[in-house]
C-alpha cells in the first residue's frame, strides 16, 4: 500500500515534471500588454517517468474559460468572502485558461492568457487553477500552500520579474520533495526547462541573468532555466532589464 501511495504522489507530478514551460510577454509603447504562459508536456520525458503507464487511458478534453465565469457561476459564495480574498481572485479577472489533453495526437498543454494595462496588473498565472478550485469548492486562502509569489514591474529605464518568499517552512519541504524527485529521476534525460521570452519597444542595455540572449535589434531577450532549479530556488528566476536611454 505504501508503495502504491508513493507512485500514485509520482505520477501526480510527471506532468510538471515532464513539462516545458514558457512565460511571455509583449509590450505596447504605453506599458500595457499581454502575457502567455503555456505549460506542454514533452512526450518524450513523460513516457520515460510514466513507464507503463503511459498508454493507458484514452483523454480528449479541449476546452476554455476565463476566470470571471467562476466567479459569476459561484457569485453566492464569493459574495461571502473578506474583502482581502475578493481582491486575490479578483486580480484574476480577465486571465483565460485553455486547456488540451489528446492522448490519440499526444498534446498535452494548458495556456494561460492576460491582457493588462500596466505590468504591476500581471496575475500569478501559475496560481490560477489552484484559486478556481478554491472558488469551485469553497476553500479558505489561508489553506494556500504557496511558497513563492511572482510580480513584475515596468518603468521607463527598467523591466522588473520579482520573485519573493512567502513561506520558508513550505519552501523547505518543497526542496527535499525535489532533491527526491532527482533521486527518482536518476541519468534519465528528461526535458524540465522553464524559458521567460520578452519583447519590449525600448533596446535592451542589460540583463542581470548571465544566459540571457537578447535579440539584433535588442527589444527582445530569451532566458532558460532549468525546471527543478527553478523551483528549488524561485528567486533565481528573479530578472531586472535595463534599457538603453
């Protein structure tokens, strides 16, 4: 039992770990904008941690929504809420999920959309599911296990991605899950890669992560990082843009 326990906790998270993970952003000359963050399942990783697992099971789910219709469908219990949670979920106003799952093409992604009007408005996008769920059943905040938060900032010299802490203790546990998903995963050659790919109207003059590649006419810059990495240490994923005057 304990066994199957453990390969039940695995297999929950073969998707994240099997996944290719790309943020993007486009901005506008007046600091507004629109953000996409798209998590795709790279086949080849997963059949490799799925095993044989992997062909069982036949899924075909293509669907969309925006966030506000969860809060329309269930207005009697988010009128409830403190006006503290309100402003959480109503910072998600707008975000549009859309998900595939094709296990007959094998495509397995889930998009995240924003449109916004300055930088500071950015959602959490990678929350979004996790406070759905929270609406749907009607789940506390302070149950939230969260343990990093990421915002972003635009000014008229910098670009700011800012990753913050918010509780030690769970980032603890989460570091000791991942040192045992690498023990897991042993010399398996699994794609885990989290690329952020800006594009801005201003040139570009520095980027604070060194494998930054910033683009000819330096508007635009691609940075990578490895996904277990970037979990273990969040704030590493941390980047400040300077632009050129």
């Amino acid at each position: 039992m304990k066994r199957v326990r453990f390969f039940l906790l695995f297999i929950f998270g073969l998707f994240f770990l099997s996944c290719q993970v790309t943020e993007t952003i486009h901005f506008n000359e007046n600091g507004s904008g629109i953000i996409t963050v798209e998590m795709l399942r790279i086949e080849q990783s997963y059949q490799q941690l799925a095993g044989e697992e992997y062909n069982k099971g036949e899924v075909f789910v293509d669907t969309t929504y925006v966030f506000d219709d969860y809060i329309s469908k269930y207005s009697e219990t988010f009128s409830k809420l403190t006006p503290e949670d309100k402003a959480v979920f109503n910072a998600y106003k707008g975000v549009k999920v859309h998900t595939k799952k094709n296990s007959f093409e094998k495509e397995f992604r889930t998009t995240f959309t924003q449109n916004f009007l300055q930088a500071n408005q950015i959602a959490d996008l990678y929350k979004t599911q996790e406070y759905v769920s929270d609406i749907v059943h009607n789940y506390a905040l302070s149950a939230e296990e969260h343990y990093y938060k990421v915002a972003f900032q635009l000014s008229s010299n910098e670009f700011k991605r800012m990753v913050t802490i918010i509780d030690e203790e769970h980032l603890k546990r989460e570091q000791a899950t991942i040192n045992n998903y690498k023990k897991q995963l042993g010399d398996k050659k699994i794609h885990q890669r989290v690329t952020l790919s800006y594009h801005f109207t201003k040139k570009i003059k520095s980027v604070s992560i060194p494998n930054a590649k910033i683009s000819a006419d330096k508007k635009s810059v691609e940075i990578s990082f490895g996904l277990l990495e970037s979990l273990f240490d969040p704030i590493s994923t941390s980047v400040v843009i300077v632009f050129e005057e």
